[in-house]
C-alpha cells in the first residue's frame, strides 16, 4: 500500500447536513488536489484516509447502488 500525505492545514471539512447536530458523530471528507480525505469528526487531529480520485468514485457510486446496504 502507498502511504498519501498531504498538507491538510488548508484543508475544508464538509459533513453531511444530516449529521450536523453539535456532537454527533460524523464522517468528515476534504476534496484535495489528487485525492479525498476523510476523518472522524471526533477526532480532528487523528487519523486521516485517503483515496484517490478513482478510488472515491468506486465508493460513493457503490454505496449509491446500495453495495453497502445491511
């Protein structure tokens, strides 16, 4: 696996706006150039994901096609 480092100081943190309830946890992602971060909302200075441009598309076009569903 490729480690992806990025300077997230710039970075904007956007949360769905059904998750937008002041201490609710949430999925928190930052469009950067060449890829997405994603971090938990809770934890701000812990650890990031990220996934390329490619990688991103396969999982927002899975979960709308309800891959992930239970």
């Amino acid at each position: 696996m490729k480690k992806f480092e990025a300077d997230l100081t710039n970075a904007v943190w956007r949360r769905s706006g059904g998750s937008a309830q002041p201490g609710a946890a949430a999925v928190e992602v930052a469009l950067l150039d060449g890829g997405v971060a994603v971090r938990d909302s809770r934890k701000p200075d812990g650890d990031v994901l990220f996934f390329t441009p490619d990688e991103w598309d396969a999982f927002v076009g899975g979960a709308k096609d309800g891959e992930f569903d239970l």
